[in-house]
C-alpha cells in the first residue's frame, strides 16, 4: 500500500543566490516565514505524518521563463517547513531521495511538494 501526499504552497523562496546576499537578520526572517508558511499549509491541509523513508519531489512553478539553476532551489525552505510536522528530520536516513524540477506559471507560481514512501 502505497500513500502519496501532494502539498500546494503558493509563491516561490528565494533563490539560494539571492538568499547569500542578504543581511543575516533579513535571511533568518525570511527562512522562517517560509518554514511557517509550509507548516500552516501542512496543518491546514492536515497532512499527517509520515515516519518511514521518503521520496519528496518539489516542483517549482516560476511566473517566468528565466533560465535557473537547480542548485540554487535546494529545497532548503520547503524540507524545513515539514519538520516534524510532516517528516521527523530532513535528514538522508529520512528522505532517501530528493527530485527537483522546474516548470512554468505566469499566473499562478507555487512549489507543488509531492511525498511518498520511499521504495
């Protein structure tokens, strides 16, 4: 028996690049909105948790076409949001694998984060 959670969290976090720019305060601030902002959508959602291993594919949806690295969408904003609501540490003995994509949404730009039990 598989499960399968998808998660909607609207807008996209910085760019890690952009992120190293910033004042420290201003990095602490904005870590910590987006790590409240992806917990308030697990919890509205009421996401349960999930303790086995786990694959998370994040799926960030840009309101452009800019050629970006992945590198720089490590998704260090989003894992972290999902602690320990969601999975108990981001650790690799938790999430066994991590799969990024880019797509594209003038309209509507938002990470879909999908979690499954790991293989």
């Amino acid at each position: 028996m598989s499960r399968k959670v998808v998660i909607v969290v609207p807008g996209v976090p910085p760019s890690l690049n952009e992120w190293m720019r910033w004042h420290p305060y201003a990095r602490y601030q904005r870590s910590q909105e987006w790590k409240q902002k992806v917990a308030w959508v697990c919890a509205a959602g009421q996401v349960k948790s999930f303790v086995r291993p786990v694959t998370i594919t994040l799926t960030y949806f840009f309101p452009d076409r800019r050629r970006r690295d992945f590198d720089n969408y490590s998704g260090k904003f989003i894992l972290d949001g999902l602690r320990p609501q969601v999975i108990p540490d981001d650790c690799s003995e938790v999430v066994k694998e991590l799969v990024i994509r880019f797509a594209h949404d003038p309209k509507d730009p938002r990470v879909e984060v999908i979690i499954e039990r790991a293989a």
